[in-house]
C-alpha cells in the first residue's frame, strides 16, 4: 500500500514522508483514530516508504522489488501482531499471528479500513474473544532479535494493541524502549484510552482525524467502482467511517430500497398493523442503517421531483428498482404532495440524530405520510 492508495490526509502524509526522507524515525510510533480511519492504511504505506528503494514525489514509488512486496505484505522485515481467537485447527500455543498469516493478508487486501468484526469474520472466528497472548510477545522479541533481510528497517506493525493481555504488553516494554537497530515499531490504535500508560509513554502519537465526507465520495467512486450519487450518499450516512461506507454502499442499498418501497406501500393503503410491525423491526436495526432509510427515502423523494427532467440513472439500484418505483411514484403524486413527505422524512432524520425513540418516531412519521396520502387521494 502507498499513500496515493489512501485518500485525503495530505499533511500527515508530508510529515510521515519528511520524517523519512530526513532520517528522523521515531523507533516506536501510535497511529491513532477512530474505527473506520486510515490509522492502519497509513501505517501500512509508511512501512512500504520505509523500505522503498527509489522513494518519489512524497511516497513510495510502488515498482521496485521491495514495494512489490510490501504490496502484497510479503516482504521479509514486514512483521504484523494483531488480535486471535482459536478456531477449529488452531488452539492453545498456536494461536499467534504467525499462524494466521494467509487470511491477514487476504484482510488487508480487501479492506484495510476493517475492523475487529471484519477480521474475525475473514478467518472464522465469530463470536470468539479476541486476544493478543503473551506467546505472541515472545514472538515479536524472536522477530525481531534477528538483522532485517532486505530493507534498511525491520518493521513490527501491531493492529489494534488494546486486546493486548495485560503479561503480553508487559513483556515487550523493554524492546518497545529499547529496540535493536533500525527496528521500527508501529502501533495501530482505535481506542487509545484502553492502552497501558507504560506504552503510551514509549510510543510518539501520530492523530489520524476520520475522513472528510468529500474523501470517502472520492475513495468508493475511484477505487469501488461506485456511482458519485451514490457514494455522495454512502458518504453522508457513514460520517467518516471508510469500513462503514464500504459495508453500506455493498450491502445495504437493495435492503434500503426493499423496505422504503414496503413502508410506503403500507402508508398509502394505511395497513396499520403492518406499520407497528414495521415500527418494531425498525427499532431493531442498527443507529446507522435506519439513517441509511431515511436519508434513501429523501433521495427517492428528490428524485420523483427530478422525474422527466433529469437524468435519474445514477441513484437507481443495479438491477433498475428504484428507477421503476420512481417513476410509478411520481406518476400519482403532485409535487405539494412529494414535498410534505419529504419534510416528514427530514423532520424523521432530524429527531433521529438526536436520539429519539426510533419505534415512536417511525410509527409517528409513518401515521403522518398516511395521512398525506389520505389527503393526495380525495
């Protein structure tokens, strides 16, 4: 991974290319963020520049033979630590980075923005607690006793030292003060205040702010192959989260459009029942999947007020649903009409975002979309 991979954050970028190209490594670094951050991408590409040989333009050069194989995180003074669970085949001693290598790597290449959840998922370890054993301590120090192979630096990247046992932090301390020569520590944190004070007083902390909203736009659009409508949407709901925009904008877009489609449809034939069963599994979901609903429905409404002007394609699903429910909405609804509704679904958003009951607020938003259907009709 290169700094070009990652998007936004150009200041971090020059400072950790500057450290580098001046010779002033900190031999123990904490790249801290928030869930979701370039807190790992950038450690990732800041240990590819470390070895690069023919560093340009403020990042590696992403060609010659050692970023080819930081690229693909095979090269021999790259080491990674990060939190384990046993699984079928691997228990008791066994359950140390080292033997869960192939899957990281599969991980880091699919998403370097993941999180615990991901990671477990990506090796099979679901609802197991994660852990980084005192064995693994005893590794890192077996890693890194030994002179870099390739590189000039040698290079531990710890992901997510927060599920350190409290012996495994303890026992790298001495190495994490004192390492051997051109050995370089980075440490990836997503929660900084779980740390043991004793490592964060070896370690310079490195701030990596979320993204900006205009950042994750310009990642899903260039790099996932999404529709700019539809990124700038994704963008909005995930509020700096890269992983969350990524699951969203792969997941849950035909789920948001399947059941927009069924709440409206039991507004206009005012199904009460089925909107308090509604109301119910709405409460149920996720804070960021009933913005997603929201924020899609307005983007629904917008687009019924566009119909026969504008260009709709680019915020219709892949298989065309939402242009088809656009159209046939538009068609029995007036604009007065589309515009009381799209004040109740932002009224709806507002109040959610604030932390109002969700079951109350949508069955109260869906007695009220009724209503105006009741009134559309007579």
């Amino acid at each position: 991974m290169r700094f070009a991979d990652i998007p936004g954050l150009i200041d971090v970028k020059e400072d950790l290319f500057r450290n580098v190209e001046s010779g002033r490594v900190a031999h123990a670094q904490l790249f801290m963020g928030k869930p979701g951050s370039a807190n790992l991408a950038l450690a990732l590409a800041y240990a590819t520049l470390l070895n690069c040989e023919q560093p340009e333009n403020g990042d590696a050069c992403g060609h010659c033979r050692s970023c080819q194989k930081s690229n693909k995180f095979i090269h021999p003074d790259m080491h990674f630590v990060f939190p384990v669970s046993p699984i079928k085949n691997i228990s008791g001693k066994d359950v140390v980075s080292n033997s869960f290598i192939a899957p990281w790597r599969e991980y880091l290449t699919q998403n370097p923005y993941g999180g615990p959840i991901e990671w477990s998922t990506c090796y099979g370890g679901e609802d197991k607690q994660l852990n980084i054993s005192k064995e693994e301590s005893r590794n890192i120090i077996r890693s890194l006793s030994l002179k870099a192979f390739e590189g000039p630096y040698k290079v531990m990247i710890i992901w997510l030292p927060e599920y350190f046992h409290t012996a495994a932090a303890n026992a790298i301390l001495k190495i994490l003060e004192e390492p051997p020569e051109k050995t370089v520590f980075l440490l990836v944190t997503n929660d900084y205040e779980q740390l043991l004070s004793t490592i964060l007083s070896r370690t310079l902390l490195i701030r990596i702010r979320s993204f900006r909203n205009e950042e994750i736009q310009s990642y899903l659009t260039e790099q996932r192959g999404i529709l700019e409508a539809k990124a700038a949407h994704w963008a909005h709901i995930a509020t700096g989260d890269m992983n969350e925009a990524i699951r969203l904008a792969t997941e849950m877009e035909d789920d948001s459009h399947s059941l927009f489609r069924e709440w409206m449809r039991n507004c206009w034939a005012g199904t009460y029942n089925s909107l308090i069963e509604m109301a119910d599994s709405y409460n149920k979901m996720k804070k960021i999947e009933k913005k997603s609903l929201l924020q899609y429905g307005l983007n629904i409404m917008q687009s019924s007020l566009v119909q026969g002007y504008l260009d709709i394609s680019e915020i219709a699903t892949p298989d065309g649903q939402a242009q088809q429910f656009i159209e046939k909405f538009s068609k029995v609804l007036s604009i007065d009409t589309i515009n009381l509704i799209s004040l109740e679904l932002n009224k709806a958003y507002y109040h959610l975002e604030r932390n109002a009951n969700p079951r109350i607020l949508f069955l109260d938003t869906s007695l009220l979309i009724s209503d105006i259907f009741k009134k559309a009709r007579s």
